[in-house]
C-alpha cells in the first residue's frame, strides 16, 4: 500500500477513517511504512513530485477533529455545504 501511494498524487481517506485511526494518524507513504520512508521520498524526488502525496479527507457532516495530525499539516477537506457549516470555525487556518 505504502509503494502505491508514494506513485500516487493524493490520497484520499473518509472521515470515518480518519476518526478510527486516531488523530496522530497520517496515510502518507512513509507513515504507513517507515523504514522505506527515505526511498519513497526518492523515488517521488525522481518523479518529480512533491515529497509526500496530498492528503485529502472526504466528510459529508463535517464531523472531524480539529487536532488531528493530517488537518493541522494542510489535508485538503472536501465536504457538503452543511459539513462546510460546521467546519467553518473549526479548522485549522491550513487547512
């Protein structure tokens, strides 16, 4: 899985995902599996991409916490107009 995302441009994850792992939890390659972290940044620098894959949270209720790890380092969240409602003041200002 780890290899598949370090080809990959986003990743994206559901917010119940998010939820179940825990908020230290992150779906880049490296944190899936650590001791190729330093090759999988290779192989995307050989690529031409960015370091680490976009991280992207899809939530239709907008229920997520605000301090987990994957929102306080930017994920993008795609969501519904109510979920954007109540998110609005809740996210970090990266995110």
């Amino acid at each position: 899985m780890a290899l598949l995302r370090a080809f990959a441009e986003a990743v994206v994850v559901g917010a119940g995902t998010v939820r179940a792992e825990g908020r230290a939890a992150m779906w880049t390659p490296g944190f899936v599996f650590p001791a190729a972290a330093d090759d999988f940044r290779a192989l995307r620098h050989s690529l031409k991409r960015a370091p680490e894959p976009r991280l992207v949270i899809i939530t239709a209720r907008g229920n997520l916490n605000p301090s987990a790890r994957a929102l306080l380092e930017g994920a993008l969240v795609l969501t519904t107009e109510v979920g954007a409602a109540g998110l609005k003041n809740s996210l970090p200002a990266s995110t």
